[in-house]
C-alpha cells in the first residue's frame, strides 16, 4: 500500500471518529439548568437522570414512581433516549415542596426543569406536539395558566423557536412562569414559582442556547 493511499485512509479514519463524536452532542444533563443559570438558589437533592429520580420515588412515593416509570417506558418506545431532571430552590425547605415530605408551595422561590433527548429531530417534534407528560411536566401547567387568566404565547414570539408555548400568571400572590420547547433533538420543560421574571426567562434561554449544541 502506497503512502498516499495510507495516509488518505488516517485522514478518513479520523474524520469518521471526529463525526461520530460530534453527532452525539450534548448530553442532557449539560443541557439541563446549572447553577450559573440560576445564581445564588440551591440545587435540589431531587435532581437527577430519570432513572435516578424514579428510583428515588420508589421509598417515597410507589404510586407516583409507577407513573413515572410508565410514562418514561412509552417515552423510550417513541425514541427518547435520556432526560435529566435538574430543581433548584432559595432553601432546601423551598425544594421539599418537590417530595412527599412537603407542605405544599414553597416559602420561597423554586425552579424546575426537565431536558428529554430523543434519537432525532421528527421524534422530537413529534413528541413535542402530542402534549405527552412526564414527572409531572405536561399541558396542564399552560392549561393551569389559561384558567387563572394568565398570558399565554406559542412560536416564534417566545424567543425560544417555532415550537416553543411559554405562560406566566399570578395566583394567590405568588407569580408562575412555564415554557415548554423543542430544538432539534430535545424538548425541554421548565416551571418557575415566584422567582423574578428577569431570573426566569434569563435561565430559560440559558438553557435554550445549550440546546443549540
């Protein structure tokens, strides 16, 4: 074999690997909320991959583990192929309204979100587009600002892309703000609870521009 003909197969080696690597992309939990995202709150114990969060449903809460153990089974039969969980609180109080241990609202303010990756961008949108829910996240928190009266906006308007429906209201003194999108091979759900507008949409499009990876 010549050198040229070598030398242009290690060219074509690596390019492959180069590939290969790029196409897998970011993972889901570095899509997901970090802390500089949301400075000065305290990242919540519940956080996790979603194996991780169901197992941990499972010493508290067996009903609510069994449901979100089926609703990630259909999600993986649609092509999802992780999701990462990320919640943070002004105090580890704020985050025990997330659990069973809980009272109710939190004291303070509290953030979630929830990063799904899926197999491509159709089964994304897909997806996206069948208002399917997962721990909890799903179309009755846009629907729950829609009944109190709040702003309601879809597309390109949010800021977030085509496929993107964002909500913010005031109930019972507290504000709640949602935004549920999908860019490319993830969706993304994120939930704010009496957190300042500006810290709540400055997060959301943190994270959306992650998606962009």
């Amino acid at each position: 074999m010549s050198r040229n003909v070598l030398g242009l197969l290690v060219v074509l080696t690596l390019v492959g690997c180069t590939t290969a690597a790029h196409s897998k992309g970011a993972s889901a939990q570095s899509i997901a909320l970090q802390p500089g995202d949301v400075s000065g709150l305290v990242k919540c114990a519940g956080s996790g991959d979603i194996q991780t969060v169901i197992g941990r449903a499972k010493s508290s809460d067996q009903v609510a583990a069994s449901q979100y153990a089926a609703e990630w089974e259909q999600w993986r039969t649609q092509g999802a192929t992780e999701a990462y969980y990320a919640a943070y609180g002004q105090t580890a109080t704020d985050c025990d309204a997330l659990s069973t241990i809980g009272t109710g609202a939190p004291t303070g303010g509290l953030i979630a979100g929830l990063v799904v990756k899926f197999k491509d961008q159709a089964i994304a949108a897909r997806t996206y587009r069948a208002d399917s829910t997962l721990l909890g996240f799903g179309p009755k928190d846009i629907t729950f600002i829609q009944l109190v009266g709040g702003s309601v906006m879809t597309g390109s308007g949010t800021g977030l892309g085509p496929e993107s429906v964002v909500g913010s209201g005031y109930v019972s003194g507290a504000t709640y703000y949602f935004a549920f999108w999908q860019k490319k091979v993830v969706d993304s759900f994120f939930i704010a609870y009496d957190m300042p507008s500006a810290v709540a949409e400055g997060a959301t499009h943190r994270v959306n521009q992650r998606m962009n990876l």
